[in-house]
C-alpha cells in the first residue's frame, strides 16, 4: 500500500525524538565554548619545540639540522642556524636555531616533522584556538612563541613524552659510555705515545653527530 | 571553446494537446561551481529544453592544486599528507593505495598486524564513506536535515576511532611504507568492537526511514540507468560498476593485502538506476561490516613497521610501480616511476571519482534538472579528487 514506508519512517522519527529524552547517545552534540570535548592523546593540531629546564632560551633541545625544514611537505618551517655552539644535554657542542619560524597559516599539521627529528625536540601540540585579525604575523610563528617545556609535552602526550625520555636516556647513556671509552683511549694513547709506535687519534671518532646530514645517528 | 551555442542545438517540434507545433527556446544554465547539490566547486553547464536536459557539460578544475606536479618535486613521504586531501572523506583509502604503490617500487614486506590495521581502517572509511554519501544523496532529493544529520551521527563515531588512532579525523596520514605510523592505542580495539557492533542497529534504523519510502523510490527507480557495456565501456568502476551488474571489485580480483582471508559478499544491482546505487552502497556497509568483524577477531600481535622501512633518505631503486586499491569510490590507483632519486620521476593518479563522473551526461538526457542534481549525487565524487 502507497504511503506505508513513509508511515514507517515517520514512526522512526517520532522515536528518535523522543529519545533524546531518555537516551545520552541520541544528543551527539555538545555546546562548544562552554563544554569541551576531551582531546586523544593522539591528537595533532601544530608544531612547538620543546625546551628542557625553565629558560626556552637556553633549554631548546633543536640543534637547527633542518632535517623538518627539509621534509616538511608544504615548506612551512624556515631555520637559520646559529654561528655559535652550546652545550646540548648530552654534554655535546651542538648548533641551535638562531631563527626558527613555522607559518601556522601553511602548516597541514602532518606531523612529518615530528616523525624525521632524530632529537625529539619537535612536538605537535594539541592547541587549536589561533584566531587572530592579523592574518601575517599573527600566525607566524617564532622561536620563542614555540617554545613550550617538557612538562607541557608530558601533559599532552604523556605515552609519547615517556618514550622520548627513554629514547634520550638510551643517547646520553651512550654518549657517556663514548666519552669514557675515548677517555680510557686517549690515556691509552698517552701511554703509548711513549712507545715507538703512535696509536690512530681518536678525537677523529669524538666528533658530535653532523647536523643536517640524512643519517643521523639517533634511531627513531 | 566548445561552448554550446543556440544554434547548434536541434529544436525538436514538439506539440501541445490540441496538436499545434509550439515553438520555443533552449536555456543554458550553469549550475555551479557554487550549487550546494554540486558537492563542492563542479559546475555544469546544462541546456535545457522546458526541463530536460538535452545536454550536459561538466567544467571542472576549480580545485586544482597541482598535486601530481607537487609530489614530482617532494620526497615520497612528503606525498602521504597531500594524499589525504585528494578524497578528503576517505583519507585512509588514499593512503593505502600509494603506500601500496610505494611498497611494490620498493619492495617492502608488511607485516601481518600492519595489514589487518589496514583492512580494519578501510573498512571503516568505506562505512563512513558510504553512511555520508547516503545522507547526502537524500539531502540532495530536498529530504533536508534528518537523513543526513543520522548519517553523520554515525559517522562521527568512526571519525572518533580515526582520531584516537591517527590523531586527525579527516587528514589521518596513517599509513606508512612497509606498515603503518604507530600501533593502536590502548583499549583502541574495544572502541571498535562496540562501534561495529552499533552499527547494524544504525543501518535498520535508516533502512525504516529510507529504504522503502515511496517517496525515495518515486524520485530514484528508473532515474539515471547505466547500461554494464557502457559502464564498462567508460571504466567505471566501484559501487556505480557494481550497481550496473558488472560483478567487479578489485578486493575480489587483485586480493591485495590480506582480502583473500576474509568471507565477504559483493552486491551487485539490476538496474543501474540511482535507487540501485544507493541500495548497493547500504548493501555495501553490511559486508564492511562483516570483515571489519572478522579482521577485529582475528587481528595478531606484532610489529607495525617492516623494520627495513625508512624514514629520512629513502631511495627506492628504478622501476615503475602501479598499485590499486578498491576505494569507497572505485579503484583507486597511484602510478610510479622511479629514477632512484628521493622524489618520484613521474606520480599519477587513477581517480575514480572523476572517471565516474565521465558518464554524467549519458545518464543525464533526456531527464529532468531536478534528476541531474540526484545523478550527481549518486555518482559519489569528491572534488578534491576530481580536480587533484
């Protein structure tokens, strides 16, 4: 009979109706500014760098190797490294960015860069409010704006944080064991430069991970 | 220009009831690239007799972003992002296919967990694909609001599974070369389990709204048939070739992945009318349905990557590739050439929804403006993928 699937339909309606009376699942919305939504903890919104310790200025574990700079598809990321080198937190001399700027306006939020830094040290965040009237700067991004400490990446992605810190842990135990396995080689080398024969120098093998080469040292 | 103009139309004599020849004037309209039935910025340029379609052109391009271009001059990985935008509602199916492409250039194994992570995402972007479609479809026949706000509900709980796994609901950019980014999160598998399990009960409800309403049928059956020897004819392919009676689907014919472990059905149509396109696409959701049920039972532990896979400095050796996937809108293929350098020599796309919207105008004459619109929507295209 003609007008039975509508009836059917209507009846349908009718019950849904009035279950978001009685039914939680019936009323998938939320009203956003008031009420939030829990975010994953996989969540991806942008990029920031994470900085160890309390000074962003001194702290940034980026050593500027432009391995991001390089990788990231829409080439929204621009680094000029610096002239100088600093102590990084494995007691290498390392460079740092002198400018590391990341255009929010261009960025697809990807997360290629999180995924080729060998260094751990950039990081998606899960902010997402960047309204902003000024449509140039007010999205480009510094070094400073992105700049956000390590106890921020804990909170965010707490799993992901924890096997950063071991992934790090693991280097520096590493670059440690290197240190002191170069030191006994060098007394050795002391020792028997006293001996006709000298011994192959090994401050050769002391030299610090290159920045910006394709193979870096540190596995993902 | 090949625009059509007054005088190339033929004007038919037609008569009123009284038998008096009536004279009158074709009308060209362009619909578009700002219709909201278009799905996007399409624009066709229909001639209209009264209102019927005597001819019909599609203009597209409005959404070309060079992407085949682009990926010539990125590294392969820095492709995988772009390939989320080409089919934005099926992001994972894009990933698939040109990681499929990548792995047989390259020559990676995937290992098996990876490969039910796949079987088990694509299957759910087929759900989410076709439960949109679905609502859409019905939104474009001026059934406003209910279908389509349903559909999305549902939607959105997939979407919740993609963003809990791959941390974006639309733009994943999951799969890797040789496996997947990372391994499912903890209690991720359960998530599924109840959303799968949910979903039959969504699928009744919206076949009591919908299925047999005389009003859908009245719109739908008989409208827009494609004959299989045209279908095949214009390489259709998917859900459309299916609805047509052409017994195709490349998860049947290539087996790629692990397709060939799982018990599934493909629906096929009778008619190839709009009616039986949106039936096969219900019909479809019942069987993504039942291999997503036994890829979640069957799923084993293990690694997510072939360890052989690399991230930085990948290189693979010369060759030419060409891998293919069945897409929630056809097959969907990615052709490569390699020269050994970091970035693809040559990258191409199969589309299917631009290949499926080449029959447009077959299906279109001789019906109604208003039946143009449901086609359309029943041809299933996304323009981010139409226009790459």
């Amino acid at each position: 009979m003609i007008g039975i699937g509508i009836a059917k339909g209507l009846v349908q309606t009718a019950r849904n109706l009035l279950g978001t009376y009685t039914d939680k699942d019936r009323l998938p919305t939320i009203e956003y500014p008031e009420e939030r939504q829990a975010l994953t903890e996989a969540t991806r919104q942008f990029p920031f760098l994470v900085h160890d310790g309390d000074d962003p200025a001194k702290g940034l574990r980026c050593v500027a190797c432009q391995i991001c700079e390089k990788e990231c598809p829409p080439k929204c990321i621009y680094i000029v490294k610096s002239r100088d080198k600093r102590v990084d937190y494995k007691g290498q001399m390392q460079f740092y960015p002198a400018t590391f700027d990341i255009d929010y306006s261009v960025c697809m939020s990807c997360q290629i860069c999180v995924e080729v830094c060998p260094f751990e040290s950039i990081k998606m965040d899960t902010e997402f409010e960047f309204s902003t009237a000024d449509r140039f700067r007010g999205l480009l991004f510094d070094k400073h704006r992105l700049a956000k400490s390590d106890a921020h990446y804990h909170r965010i992605h707490p799993t992901d944080a924890a096997e950063s810190d071991a992934v790090m842990a693991a280097e520096r135990a590493k670059a440690e064991a290197k240190a002191k396995a170069d030191a006994e080689a060098k007394a050795k080398a002391a020792a028997a430069k006293l001996a006709p024969t000298p011994a192959a120098s090994p401050e050769a093998q002391m030299e610090a991970p290159k920045p910006g080469s394709d193979t870096p040292t540190m596995p993902m | 220009m090949n625009r059509p103009t007054p005088e190339s139309f033929v004007v038919r004599p037609r008569v009123d009831h009284e038998g008096t020849e009536l004279e009158g004037d074709m009308l060209e309209v362009s619909m578009g690239p700002q219709h909201p039935s278009t799905h996007g910025v399409f624009r066709m340029d229909v001639v209209l007799d009264g209102e019927t379609v005597v001819k019909l052109k599609p203009v597209f391009g409005y959404l070309h972003r060079n992407h085949e271009k682009i990926a010539e001059g990125t590294s392969y990985l820095g492709s995988m992002p772009y390939t989320d935008r080409l089919d934005y509602f099926c992001s994972l199916t894009n990933n698939w296919a040109y990681a499929l492409a990548v792995e047989r250039l390259a020559g990676l194994q995937v290992p098996e967990r990876a490969e039910y992570i796949r079987v088990i995402t694509a299957e759910l972007t087929r759900l989410q694909n076709h439960v949109g479609l679905c609502g859409f479809l019905l939104q474009d026949m001026g059934a406003l609001g209910t279908p389509l706000m349903w559909a999305f509900r549902q939607r959105e709980k997939v979407l919740d599974l993609f963003e809990s796994l791959t941390g974006a609901r639309m733009m994943c950019n999951y799969m890797r070369f040789g496996g997947c980014r990372c391994d499912l999160p903890a209690g991720w598998l359960e998530q599924a389990r109840t959303v799968v399990a949910d979903f039959p009960a969504f699928l009744r409800e919206f076949e009591t709204l919908l299925s047999g309403n005389e009003i859908l049928m009245a719109r739908t059956q008989g409208v827009g048939r494609l004959s299989p020897e045209l279908a095949v004819a214009g390489s259709v392919t998917g859900p459309m070739l299916r609805a047509s009676g052409v017994d195709y689907d490349v998860r049947k014919v290539d087996r790629y992945g692990i397709y060939d472990r799982f018990e599934f059905r493909v629906p096929l149509g009778d008619h190839g009318d709009v009616y039986d396109r949106y039936m096969i696409r219900v019909l479809e959701m019942h069987e993504s349905l039942a291999i997503l049920r036994q890829a979640l039972k069957g799923i084993p532990g293990g690694p997510v990557i072939d360890p052989k896979a690399k991230l930085r400095g990948f290189r693979p050796k010369p060759g030419e590739s060409y891998g293919r996937i069945e897409g929630p809108k056809g097959e969907l293929g990615f052709y490569l050439v390699s020269d050994g350098g970091p970035n693809p020599y040559r990258y191409r796309i199969r589309p299917p929804s631009f290949i499926n919207l080449t029959l447009l105008e077959d299906m279109c004459l001789g019906r109604s403006i208003a039946d143009a619109v449901i086609i359309l929507g029943s041809v299933d295209i996304v323009l981010g993928e139409v226009d790459r």
